[in-house]
C-alpha cells in the first residue's frame, strides 16, 4: 500500500483538484460522474472546494512526501437536516489497495460527527469496484438492473458494527428518482 494520509479539502485546492481530474483515466472520471468528463473546468473545482466541513464537506488522500498533491477526495453535500450526499473517487494508482475503504470510512464516520444520521449515493452498476467495496465494508446492497443503470444506497450512519467502520446499510435500486444536484468530488 502506498503511504498515504488524508487531510480536508480546503477552498484553495482547486488546481490540485483539476491536476488529480486529469490524471484519472478516462474510466474512472466517467464512473465519478456518469458521463464523459475529460477535463475539469476552474469554477467546477472551485465549486468542490468551496467547503465548510458541515454543509459540504471532503477529505483528500494524499501522500506523505507532497500532502497538497490529491490521490482522491470523498465527499458529502447536504441534502436535508439528517441527510448528507456522498461521492468518492480514487487516482487510479491508488485503487484496489485499501484506500478506497479508509476514504469511506473516515467521510462517513466525519458525516455522522457533523450530525448526519444517514447518507446516501449513487454509483454505476458497471462499477464492479465500488459494488465491491461496499460489500467488503459489510453494507448489503441490491445488485439488479436499474433505470439507466445506476444503484443508488442508503446508509445508516447511526449504526456501527463491531469494526468501527458504518454499519448496515439499506441500499435501493431507485427506478423513478430525479437525478441528484450538486455532487461531490
């Protein structure tokens, strides 16, 4: 694993967040996002550092040598008083090494301290690496199709197992939901 930290997303990481935009591949940019999406505009990264760590928050991972250069951000928006928006992604060289599971687990866990009680998502259904994180992580999720192939989930951010990490979740397939605004990194 490569040696990693994770620290808040502050207003002036812009220009890291658009340098770690372009260095994902073109797969994970359209996994975070849905769509094609090659670069990232200014005001765009603007937008997602534009945090105050309770209405709109993030954590970035980077490494030890150089803690402005950002590997990932996870992230919340604010959806109602209890309910928070999350959204994660990964620099591909930093995939598949057990950093993906830590950024969600200290996003969700920083969710809850800032008086979130549930938080939901929404990823591709192709996405075979997020489907598999959260089953790792033990949040039971339903995996059949869904209107333009999107699962969305729901978690409980109140219970916690035994691990420490989030407990249960309570994933739905949501067939006529209006697309989210405002996503987070």
């Amino acid at each position: 694993m490569s040696p990693h930290r994770f620290r808040r997303l502050t207003s002036g990481d812009a220009g890291e967040v658009m340098a770690f935009h372009d260095r994902c591949s073109e797969t994970t940019q359209y996994l975070r996002f849905f769509a094609a999406k090659p670069h990232l505009q200014h005001h765009e990264a603007a937008y997602l550092c534009a945090v105050d760590q309770h209405e709109r928050g993030a954590v970035v991972v980077t490494s030890l040598d150089d803690a402005r250069e950002v590997h990932g951000i996870g992230s919340w928006d604010r959806v109602t008083e209890d309910v928070a928006e999350v959204a994660f992604v990964l620099e591909d060289s930093y995939q598949g090494r057990g950093i993906g599971r830590e950024l969600v687990s200290d996003v969700l866990t920083k969710a809850h301290e800032a008086g979130y009680r549930t938080a939901i998502g929404d990823y591709l259904s192709a996405n075979r690496r997020m489907r598999a994180l959260l089953k790792r992580i033990g949040y039971p999720y339903a995996d059949r199709p869904a209107d333009c192939g999107v699962v969305a989930f729901t978690l409980d951010l109140d219970d916690r197992n035994a691990t420490g990490c989030v407990g249960r979740a309570h994933t739905a397939i949501n067939l006529n939901a209006a697309p989210r605004t405002g996503g987070a990194a």
